[in-house]
C-alpha cells in the first residue's frame, strides 16, 4: 500500500489517535490508539494480512482496550483516589480545620485573616482583631470561620 509497510500507517494512525486524545481528553481516543498499535505489531509480525482481516482485528482490539479500560483499570484508578489530591488546586478548601489570627477585624460579619504572606477575607460572628479563628467551610475564595474556644 503506497510502497510503505503497513505497520507504519497503523502507528501513524496510532500516534494521530493519541494526540486526538491529547486534543480532546476523555474521549476514548488513547485506548483506539493502543489499539491501532497493537495492530502495528500484529502487521509487522505477520505482513501478508488481507485488509479486511486487519480491519476486523482492529475493531476487536479498540473494543478489548476499551471493555478493559472501563472494568478493570477505571475502577482501581477510582479505588485509589487520594482525598489529598482532590484538593490539591483547590488552596481554599485545605484551610477548613485551621486556625488564623484576624489581621481586620469582622465586623458585620466581614473580616480579614492572615493566612501565609497574605489576607484573606472571612466571614463569621463579629470579632475584635488577633482574634484566632477556625476555617469550617469556604465559598469560592470566602472563609466561613468561627471563634477558637480558649
């Protein structure tokens, strides 16, 4: 086919596939990608295979990959989900259970706290300022505090 090997256009359809993921993650495409690989090695390990034969393994192959990625890797990959790494880009929802002193007193509600090399603004009952409060939850960049019982 066009004086190329055909093992070379299933790993040319194979690294396509791949960067088609790459380009719209989640779709599927790696798993079709591996596939069209595998189908590489099998033309380069037997190269007399007739088109409708390479034709038909691939799509038994894309469906295997496909069939074990969901019911066999996904669930292990989910099984061993870090609670840590769920909020790890999320800075504000690893404060919830820690103390800060108020750097601006809340007043109606409204205050700032010294977190780090920073401020951020809190919200909770009304408190003089170098008060220690708790993060006890957040909304977006808001943390909702409460008083530190001494």
């Amino acid at each position: 086919m066009l004086g190329v090997a055909m093992h070379y256009w299933w790993w040319v359809l194979a690294l396509l596939l791949i960067a088609g993921e790459v380009m719209a993650p989640g779709v599927f495409l790696l798993w079709i990608g591996i596939a069209a690989a595998a189908m590489g090695i099998v033309t380069w390990v037997i190269p007399g295979l007739g088109v409708l034969v390479q034709a038909v393994s691939f799509i038994a192959l894309a469906v295997v990959s496909c069939v074990v990625y969901w019911k066999w890797l996904r669930p292990r990959l989910a099984r061993h989900d870090d609670p840590a790494a769920r909020t790890l880009s999320r800075r504000a929802e690893q404060m919830v259970g820690r103390r800060y002193v108020l750097s601006e007193p809340i007043i109606n509600g409204r205050g700032k706290a010294h977190v780090a090399d920073g401020q951020w603004l809190v919200e909770g009952p009304d408190l003089p300022r170098g008060a220690e409060v708790e993060v006890v939850a957040v909304d977006g960049a808001l943390l909702k505090v409460r008083v530190v019982a001494r």
